[in-house]
C-alpha cells in the first residue's frame, strides 16, 4: 500500500509540538527497524540531545508496567483491530 508522503507531512503538522516529538521518535524507531537493527546496535547509538518532558519522565519512572496497544485500547473501550 502506497502513502501519499503529502498526507503524512500535512497529518504530523496537525499535531501539537509534543506529540510530533513521539511521532517522530516513532518513525524512527520503525526505520531502525525496517534496517534490521538489532538490540545491541541500538544500545551503542548515542542518545539524541533532547530532554525528556515531564510526562515522559513520569512514565519512565512509573511502576505500573508495559501496556500493550490492545490493552490501551481495551481500557477505553475503543475497538481494536485484534481478535478476541
């Protein structure tokens, strides 16, 4: 399936300023991926120069635990694309 990279642009535009953060750290990440990096390359990539927000710091102190999308989604009652 082909994207319209125009759509894409305009949609991350749409987006208030930190939320465009994690969708740029997203694709990121799904680029790293797409390239087959492993685990241990990625850990000896240096960090980025940007400071993590408060909210972000907020989840990566907390205890609650990894939250799988399907979970997320479950929780507020919003359908999902998984089978039951």
């Amino acid at each position: 399936m082909a994207v319209d990279k125009d759509k894409v642009l305009k949609l991350f535009e749409q987006l208030p300023e930190i939320a465009q953060q994690s969708a740029y750290d997203y694709l990121q990440y799904l680029s790293l991926k797409h390239d087959r990096l492993d685990w241990e390359k990625i850990e000896k990539m240096e960090p980025d120069e940007i400071a993590l927000s408060e909210e972000e710091q907020r989840q990566l102190n907390s205890n609650e635990g990894f939250m799988s999308w399907e979970e997320a989604m479950h929780e507020l009652n919003l359908p999902t694309d998984a089978k039951s």
